[in-house]
C-alpha cells in the first residue's frame, strides 16, 4: 500500500492507542527505575582523564575507590581508551581533589592538566534543574502561542501534545536503559522540539491551505478526515526525507563521536524518531477531532435573531 492510498485517519485509533501504551511503559518504567540524573543536576564530583597510552578500567575505578570515594563504573572513550571519565557521588572539597589528582597522576604517568575534576554542589544543581524545567516550559508556551497566532489555538494545543508526547517517550527510554541524564539532554530535548514543532507545521500550513482550496463547505468529521488525509500524503515525503537526512548524520555522531556527546546523540537518534511519527500520526488526527467537536458546539450554540419591536 503506497502512502498516497493510506487513510491515516482510519488508523487513527491505533496510533492513539500505540503511543497511550507507550505512555504507560513510560510511567511504569520511569516509578521502578527513576531517571538516572547527572552531576549537572545532582550534587557530586566528576573526574576526567586523558592519557597517552590505553587506561584500564579497573585499576582507574581502584585508584579513586582506594582514597575511599564510593564510585559508579567509569567509561572509556578516545582511541583506543585513552580517555577515561568516572563519577562520585559526593562534592570533593579542595584538598580531596588535590589528593585524587595526585593518586591519578602517579598511577598512570600523566599530566596535572591531562587530569580535569568537576564538582557540583546540591544547590548548583537544583538550580540547573530549575532552570532546564523553565526552558522547556518557556519554549513550549512560544510554540503554542505561535502556532496559535499563525493557524490557531486548537491547531497549537495538539502540537504541544505531539511535543510532550515526544519528550515522555525519550525521557522513558534513558530511565530504562539507566542513561544519565545532563545538561546535554536538555540540549536534545530543545533540539528535538525545533524538528518535531517544524514538521508538524509544515502539516498545518498545508491542511490550511487546502481547507482554503476546498470548494465545498466543511460539514461533517468526513469532510475533515478528507483534508487532513491529503494534507498528510502531500508532506509525508518531505517530512521523512528531512527526518532521515538528520537521522543518518546523528547516526555518524553516534557512531564515531566520543562520550562526551552521547547522550545528546542518543537523546537526538530516539527524539527525530518520535518526533517524526507524532507529527504525522497524532497531531493532526488529534487536531481534526478536536475541530469538528468545536464545529458541532457552535452548531448547538443558539443563533442570536433581532428582538421583534
């Protein structure tokens, strides 16, 4: 069956019906397992290390865990692990530090420089949290407002629950597979919200412009499902094109980046995913229920006629 023949609005119980199971796997996942939250928005130390030669990764994990500091399993990264990053759960003060440099450097041969300790404080940290929280909901509240402006406010209410829709479902996936979560994935949540918002626009704008090319009157859910269904088949290449194209570069970073970006890639890889299908499958069939409930309420509504003098 070719895209342009699928009825995307016949379908539209089961794609509501997929991503409300998605919504609760996200739930559950998220009240056994909790989100696994960095030093960016928890309070601790991290500890990175570049060396010259390959660092092996038990005697770096006894090296730190010997001075007494309980530690999480240290990562590799860099050709041929010569990179290696750990984390405590505890913000070392001054002389601490001074004291883990000092072990590291004995230990491995390296440089005070090639040895980087970042501390954050529990106060830091609920204030970076804070701040991710209101840049998300800053960002949200200028998507509906725009889109309210530009097509209107129904039209913008289903775009912000394709973008929650897309959030949940990355914020589900790093809480099972235990991913920290830092200040790059914000990043990637922003990001994913400027794809995400960006398809499902283009969308709106051609259901707009066909509601405008249509000859006859819109009257019934039929009529409505005729639109949006046309709409679709008219974006449904470019939209996957421009996914698969950001997609294939994602996968690059992912591939040949080092740690350091990937949780951003990750966050990037399962969002476009997302991103692409809400934007097709849910907001538009979403704002096209809504549309016609809204039609039939003002068809109720009782017609104001002048008062016989």
């Amino acid at each position: 069956m070719s895209y342009k023949t699928f009825d995307f609005m016949k379908q539209r119980t089961l794609f509501f019906i997929f991503s409300g199971l998605i919504t609760v796997a996200g739930i559950v996942v998220l009240l056994l397992f909790g989100m696994n939250l960095g030093i960016d928005f928890s309070s601790g130390t991290r500890i990175d290390v570049k060396a010259s030669h390959e660092i092996n990764i038990d005697q770096f994990q006894s090296t730190v865990g010997s001075l007494g500091f309980h530690t999480e399993q240290p990562v590799l990264a860099g050709p041929k692990n010569t990179i290696a990053s750990i984390r405590i759960n505890k913000q070392l003060n001054q002389n601490e530090v001074a004291k883990v440099s000092t072990a590291i450097q004995k230990k491995f041969g390296v440089k005070a420089s090639d040895v980087n300790i970042s501390t954050v404080s529990p106060t830091i940290g609920r204030e970076l949290a804070k701040s991710a929280f209101w840049a998300v909901l800053i960002s949200s509240a200028c998507i509906i407002i725009y889109v309210w402006i530009r097509f209107e406010f129904l039209q913008g209410l289903a775009a912000i629950i394709a973008l929650l829709h897309d959030a949940f479902i990355i914020i589900s996936v790093f809480s099972l597979l235990h991913i920290e979560v830092n200040i790059d994935f914000i990043a990637a949540v922003l990001t994913i919200v400027g794809y995400s918002i960006n398809d499902t626009i283009v969308t709106f704008d051609r259901i707009r412009e066909n509601m405008k090319l249509n000859k006859k009157k819109i009257r019934t859910f039929e009529d409505l499902k005729e639109i949006v269904n046309k709409s679709i088949q008219q974006t449904f290449v470019r939209s996957v094109s421009t996914v698969l194209t950001v997609l294939l570069a994602t996968l690059a970073l992912l591939i040949f980046g080092g740690t350091s970006i990937r949780t951003f890639t990750v966050a990037l890889l399962i969002g476009l995913i997302s991103g692409a299908y809400s934007s097709i499958f849910i907001a538009s069939p979403l704002w096209a229920i809504w549309k016609f409930k809204w039609m039939q309420r003002d068809k109720k509504k009782p017609s104001t006629s002048a008062q016989p003098q």
